[in-house]
C-alpha cells in the first residue's frame, strides 16, 4: 500500500505550475475539506476555531511551537498517548533505532534548536505520500529508474525504510558518527543524490572530497552564502536545497537552484517583518497532514520573498533565502536608553563579512546586550575591520557592544549549524 501511496502522489505532483489561479484553487479546496476534517477529529482546533466556519480558515486564530506542545495531545486528529510517545522516542534517540511506532504511527523530535523541542506524527499513508512528493521535486530522473539516494540525517526515519525498493536505494548515515567515517561510506556506496546538512557538505568540500554525486541537496539547516559558495566551487555544481521543519516540507529548488514553496500542499500567508525589503514571517497552512494538522502556524523563521519571477517559468512563489530565526536576531540597547533595538541576522552576516576578505567560516555570538564573540576561519587573520559593525550600529543607533574575537568551535555533528545566534533572552516584564 505504502508504494502505491508513493506512486500516486509522485505522478500527480506536477513538475511546474504555469498558472497562480490553478494553485489557489487546489488551496482554497484543499482548506475547506482539510478544515472540516480536522474540526471533527481535533478537540483542540474544534476549541480553537469556535465561532469561526470552515470557509474561514484563512482568519483562524495563528498557533506556534509552544501553543502545539502545550495541547499536542488534544491537537492530534487521532488518540495517541503522548507521554508513551515520548518515552519511544526518548528510547529511539539512545539506541539509534527509529523503527519502533505506536501502531501505524512514526513519532520524532525536533533538533530542539531554538530552546524548546517539537514532536511530530506521522501515519504510514502520510509518509508515503511524503515521500512521493518529496521524490517529484528532487529525483531529476523518472522514479522507475535505478537511483541511490544518501541521506545525512541527525535520525533515520521509518519513511525511506517504507518506500525503498530495488531501483530506489536509500542510505542513512547517522550524524552520532564521526565525518571521516561518514565520509569513507559514502563514497563506497557510489550515490547518484546526496542530501545532508550544509555544515557537513561544506566539510566534504574542504577536505577536498572526490566525490562524484549527480544531485546535492542541502537540508535541515539553513544555507549560508559563504558555503554555497565553497561547495558549488569544490563540487562544480548547484547546491539544491529542501527547505523543511518539524511543521513540513515548505520549499525545494527547481533547476536554476531557486527555492520555490510547495504551495499546492500547504498555503503561506506572510507576516510582514519588512514588507518593503520583502521579509516576512511564514504562517504555514498544511492541508495535506492529517495525523498532526499544522494550520496557521506561525514559523520562528524570517524568509526574503523574491521580487522577481524565477526564469525557469514556474509561478509558485519563490524565496531568495531564508534569513534566519526570530531568536537570531540580536537585541542591542537604544542610545537613548529606551529599551532594545532589533538587529537582523542579514546586517550582522554582512558586517562579518567586510571583517576581511579571506574569510572562509565564521560563526557571530551575542552572549548578552553588551558583548559580541566573532569566531572567524582561517585562524591569524590580521588588519580585522570592525568599520562594518560600526556602520550598522550607527545607522540603528544603538549602543556600541564589545567585539570579541574567540576560536572557532562549530564541528558539524548533531548539532545544527546557526552561524548567527542570539545566546540570551531578556527578562520577561511582569
């Protein structure tokens, strides 16, 4: 049943889109049922939406990460004993084995980056549809054809397990082991498509890797320009890009390597940062996920919406990047002592990089109001500019912080690479 799930969704999951009126219908149609399913089935979104009709799904109250934990097991359209489920999957990151399920259920966690970790389920049906959807937008070849698929993930998945089978190889490599050990397996098993986080790309890259793959696909962390650059030029080839979290798969690249959201599974209303410049949060409505409905969910993550239509004709809006998180951005004091400033990742990102011109890596730390850590590759760079710094804080007009230069640390594992973070919070005001 699972490949046959895998199948259906693969074929009827166009390439491209040529039309914005043929997306919104599948939208508005896709919501409409969705909703009316979901109202029945999830005590807490019955609750949630009370007074308001299924036609309204696009004014429903907004949900993120802690309202979803907080009531996650009245969220659920079907009856899962959370606590259990927590117990599996805390069992399941110990052993390294993800197979076991609560009946037809696969259970995960989040990374847990931002503080706080998520949980999502999963049914088998989802999963191969996932799966079939997820192999349209990134096989770049027919699905009957003979293809090797390596995956560099924090935790295996019960769905390549699933949708495996003689001419579709996947092969998980766990980011708990060593690189050197990740990397001699890899190029034993002569993969056709890697998927793996940009640190771990940018690893093979610098180690000067003879790997010879058909496809790179960074996932699972946000692609910094600094190393797009390094593995296109090691690689001498596109680096494509899942964009995805616990709450779903939001975009893909097409192949000019422009990421495009995966609108005819999920709607993205936006919440204006800038709207000017273009940034915004993503409010995601995803009205192909059942098991654990994710409607009008507010993303941490601060996206550039393109201003100009992608050349490869597809008219599913498309993203220049994927700036980084609320809690990335750095809280600066006001020159005239009235509160915080809000400085976004892409400022400091472009003050690091006007440091000096041989910056090959480079990770920017605010440990606090007051202090900064660059940590900066290659080690011993001398005639360091804090002019760009200078200029940002000039132009925000906030306090000048101290800059302090520290080694770099960050050895791709795990953890997930956040090359710009904010290490505090400022005390809640009762």
């Amino acid at each position: 049943m699972s490949k046959l799930s895998t199948l259906f969704r693969y074929f009827f999951t166009p390439k491209k889109f040529n039309s914005r009126n043929r997306i919104e219908k599948i939208q508005n149609s896709g919501m409409r049922k969705h909703a009316k399913f979901v109202r029945k089935n999830s005590p807490f979104y019955a609750r949630h939406w009370k007074g308001l009709k299924d036609e309204q799904w696009a004014e429903f109250p907004l949900i993120d990460k802690s309202i979803m934990m907080e009531n996650l097991e009245d969220l659920l359209t079907v009856r899962i004993d959370v606590n259990k489920a927590k117990s599996l999957a805390d069992d399941a990151e110990k052993s390294r084995d993800f197979s076991p399920k609560i009946g037809p259920y696969s259970i995960g966690y989040s990374s847990g980056t931002s503080g706080s970790r998520g949980m999502h389920f999963v049914s088998e049906k989802e999963q191969a549809g996932w799966a079939g959807f997820m192999l349209a937008r990134g096989l770049d070849g027919s699905i009957f054809s003979k293809h090797r698929i390596g995956l560099i993930l924090r935790a295996n998945s019960n769905t390549f397990e699933s949708v495996g089978s003689n001419r579709i190889k996947f092969k998980f490599y766990d980011l708990m082991k060593p690189l050197e050990e990740i990397h001699e397996s890899i190029l034993q098993d002569k993969l056709d498509i890697l998927i793996g986080p940009p640190s771990v790309l940018r690893y093979l890259s610098d180690v000067k890797s003879p790997l010879k793959v058909r496809k790179l696909v960074s996932a699972a962390e946000v692609l910094d320009e600094i190393d797009r650059t390094h593995i296109e030029a090691h690689f001498g080839q596109i680096v494509h890009q899942f964009y995805s979290s616990t709450e779903g798969e939001i975009a893909a690249t097409c192949e000019l390597g422009t990421l495009h959201l995966n609108e005819e599974i999920m709607v993205i209303q936006k919440q204006w940062v800038d709207q000017e410049k273009g940034w915004y949060h993503p409010i995601i409505s995803d009205f192909k996920r059942r098991t654990q409905p994710i409607i009008r969910y507010r993303l941490n993550d601060i996206l550039v919406a393109s201003k100009q239509p992608c050349k490869c004709g597809d008219v599913r809006e498309s993203i220049d990047s994927i700036m980084g998180r609320q809690d990335d951005i750095f809280l600066l004091k006001k020159n005239d002592d009235e509160g915080f400033e809000q400085v976004i990742p892409d400022f400091i990102r472009r003050a690091v990089m006007q440091m000096h011109p041989e910056i090959t890596a480079y990770c920017a730390i605010q440990k606090s109001p007051e202090e900064i850590e660059i940590q900066l590759l290659p080690e011993g760079l001398e005639d360091i500019s804090l002019q760009g710094f200078k200029q940002v804080w000039q132009n925000m007009k906030t306090i000048e912080p101290s800059i302090t230069l520290a080694k770099y640390s960050f050895k791709p594992s795990t953890t997930k690479l956040r090359r710009i973070r904010r290490d505090f919070d400022l005390p809640s005001k009762n």
